[in-house]
C-alpha cells in the first residue's frame, strides 16, 4: 500500500551556515562593534547574547534574515524567554524544532480523519505515517495538509509506492 510520512525536521547544516554567516555580519557591523553581540550554536540550539534587549532584537532579527536567505523556515526556530545574565547583558535561546509534538501529530491525524479520504493516519514516534490504497488520496492529503497545517513546517517524505 501507497504510504508517506509527515515530518518536522530542520537542515542543520543550513542552520549552522545561518549562524555562522550571521555572526560574520555581527563581527563587522558598526552598531555592534565593542559589543558583546554573538550567536553560538550547540546541536539544536541556538544561543543569542547581547548588552541590551534592543540589541538582542537586532541579533535575532540577522538571524533570522541570514536563515531565511539559506532556506531554513523560520517557523523552525522556537525562541524562549529573554533572559538577563549580568549589568545589562541578555540572552536568549532558541531551540530547532525537530520532530512533531504530540499534541500537533493528534491534531494533523485528526484532521486527517476529518477530511473523509480513505487513508490511515498513525503516529509514529516524532512523525505521522499516512496509509492508503490510491497515490491520488496520498496527494490529496498532502495537499490538506499544507493548507490547514500552516503553523508547522511540514516535511513529506519516505513516500513509497
């Protein structure tokens, strides 16, 4: 039987070309020269420091313009709290989103269910596989899919035939 899965998952080398291209531009603009303005990563998190809000603000913000251009969705990266670390000096983490929730994979399933089509939705781990019996209602799925789901960077992938 036809099947695909439904995935969250971010390209880390991009990210990590994101960050780096980005601190590139920090270490060379005017307004953060004698700052401490950086962003430095570890697996799947991403850790922006500055002397103020504002400035964090900016670092996030080249972030973000630098992961765009590399063609990582934004909607990948989760930022937290801002948090303060001494004098003024502030940081923020921000984590890569890898894998579906359990919340949102029961919400793609229900809607999937909803939809009517003859296919099978199931959880597995941090993916949803969707079954059926015709390529046609796998596409059609798909294309629900990217219509409802729009908080979520889905993935498709691992379709076989």
């Amino acid at each position: 039987m036809p099947s695909f899965d439904a995935t969250l998952e971010a390209d880390l080398t991009e990210v990590r070309n994101a960050v780096e291209q980005s601190m590139k531009e920090i270490t060379t603009r005017f307004d953060f020269k004698g700052s401490s303005a950086k962003v430095e990563q570890a697996n799947r998190e991403l850790t922006a420091y500055a002397d103020s809000e504002f400035q964090l603000g900016q670092v996030r913000d080249v972030l973000l313009n630098k992961a765009a251009k590399r063609n990582v969705d934004v909607r990948f990266l989760e930022p937290a709290d801002i948090q303060k670390m001494g004098g003024d000096r502030v940081k923020q983490v921000i984590t890569v989103r890898h894998g579906i929730a359990g919340d949102d994979a029961k919400r793609i399933v229900r809607i999937i269910k909803d939809s009517k089509l003859k296919v099978q939705a199931s959880i597995q781990g941090d993916a949803v596989r969707v079954t059926g019996s015709k390529r046609d209602d796998l596409q059609a799925v798909i294309a629900l899919l990217k219509k409802e789901v729009t908080d979520l960077p889905l993935g498709f992938g691992n379709f076989r035939d």
